[in-house]
C-alpha cells in the first residue's frame, strides 16, 4: 500500500516554476526530508532568475509595441499584459526569497 504523499511540488503554469506544496507543519517533517525538500526547492529556485529575465524582454517588446500603437483599445491590451508580466516577477522575487527568509531565521 502506497504511503500518502507526506509533501511534493506542483507546477504553477502562471509562474512556470513548481511550487513546494507541504501536507505538514515544517517542524513535522524529519531532518532527512526537511533536507531534500530544501534541495530540490533549491534547484527550482536557481531557475527564478532566468524565468525573470524572460519576463523582463516581454516587457520591454510590449513596451516598444505600447510606444507605437495606435488603437487605443490595442494599447489597453498591451498595457494590461505588461501589468500581469510584472505581477509574475513579483510573485516570482517573493517565491525567490523564500529560501533566504528560512535560512535567515534558522540562523537567528
């Protein structure tokens, strides 16, 4: 009989990264899994920064494309994608410090 999944990672398909999804209180978990969690979190947070630099380039050809439009209904449209693009990298610089927020307060 297969154990219940005690914590896993989940896809989020708005920020492209998985996310941690624990089923417990981080205190619950062993050290040994407290420790693989951290790694592979670690592996996926090593990709923010490049997913972020892949929003800033949309963001800077939506601009462009902003400047130059004509149809104000257009400019809307692209002014909105611009806004969702920025919320995703700031969604992203918040799931990015995650790991640096734990390691700061174990230290303490």
């Amino acid at each position: 009989m297969n154990e219940p999944l005690r914590y896993q990672f989940i896809q989020d398909e708005r920020l492209g990264i998985s996310l941690p999804m624990l089923h417990l209180d981080w205190d619950d978990y062993s050290s040994e899994e407290r420790a693989d969690i951290l790694l592979e979190w670690e592996e996926i947070r090593a990709t923010i920064p490049d997913r972020i630099l892949q929003l800033e380039v949309i963001i800077i050809e939506k601009t462009k494309q902003m400047s130059e439009e004509e149809n104000f209904l257009r400019s809307c449209e692209l002014n909105s994608e611009i806004h969702e693009l920025a919320s995703l990298i700031n969604d992203l610089n918040i799931w990015f410090r995650v790991q640096q927020d734990h390691d700061t307060k174990v230290h303490q």
